[in-house]
C-alpha cells in the first residue's frame, strides 16, 4: 500500500515509520519540515502542511494517509503557529485527500480536548474517560485538537474514512 505520513521525522511519526517497514509491503513517503533520515524504502519530503499545494503533491499516489504533523505542546511555540499548524494543517490533509480521490486519513488528536494534558486542575466527571465525555479544552493546543476531531467529521459526510485517535502518553 502507498501510505503518505505527515510528520513522520517528528517524536512518534519516526516509530510509525519503522513499523510500516518491517510490516507487509508498503511504500511510504513522509513530509515533515525537517529532513528525514536517509532509510531506504522511504522517500522524505521536506515541506510543511499548511501549504496545500505541498500537501497534495506529496499526497499524490498515496492509498492512505497517517496525519501526525502537529505543534504536540502549547509550551513549545507561539499560540498562534500551534493553531495554525494543528488546524490548517488538518484541514489541509483531509482538504488533499478528498480532493485526490483518497479514501482513508488517520490523524492524531489528543486527550487535551477533555482538558487533561495542560491543565492543572482538570476533574473529569467520570472514569473512565470515554468518547462520550464533555470536551474542555483549556489551551490552544486542546481547541486545535478538538477543531481537528470537527474537520475529520466533515470530510465523513462526504464520504472520506477518517479515524481520529486519542493516544495516551
């Protein structure tokens, strides 16, 4: 399968990466900002995700698409360029892959959009916490998420297949 993974340079895209190589047959291409590492059956793209001309060109061909490009921490960057990153980013992929033709996208979103990750006095209202729990984002980092989960669901009512996962790290 063709597979296109955003950010995969970045702290769990490099993971990824290695896992669809020592899978079945896959053919995977990466765009992340910064250049990855030479490794032979990928092919590194360096470009950023919130210019969709430079996502549909890297998309182009791709089976499927694992959206991991994101600005992870509210800590490490100006609110602005979070937002920016998380949500045009994700508009963008999602944007590219139903306009290519392209079937499936899995992204990353976060726990933060309940409020747990940054928040120092998040008190759920029940464990555990499922899908079904009030969505509390407190940073910018929790409302991009949670911005990103509302996109996801656009693009399924025009028939993409898009799964947003909520890791626990």
């Amino acid at each position: 399968m063709k597979i296109l993974v955003t950010g995969g340079v970045g702290k769990v895209g490099q993971w990824l990466v290695r896992e669809l190589l020592d899978g079945p047959a896959h053919e995977v291409t990466v765009l992340d900002r910064v250049p990855g590492p030479e490794r032979g059956a990928v092919k590194y793209l360096v470009g950023d995700v919130q210019d969709l001309g430079q996502v549909m060109e890297a998309m182009y061909g791709a089976e499927a698409v694992i959206h991991l490009a994101a600005i992870h921490n509210p800590n490490i960057a100006p609110t602005s360029v979070t937002y920016q990153t998380n949500v045009v980013g994700t508009f963008n992929v999602h944007h590219a892959a139903f306009r290519l033709g392209i079937k499936r996208v899995v992204s990353a979103s976060s726990n933060a959009i309940v409020g747990w990750s940054y928040s120092e006095r998040f008190v759920p209202d029940y464990l555990p916490i499922d899908e079904d729990h009030p969505l509390r984002p407190e940073d910018v980092y929790g409302l991009s998420k949670e911005i990103g989960e509302t996109i996801a669901r656009s693009y399924i009512r025009k028939g993409l297949e898009t799964v947003m996962l909520r890791p626990r790290v």
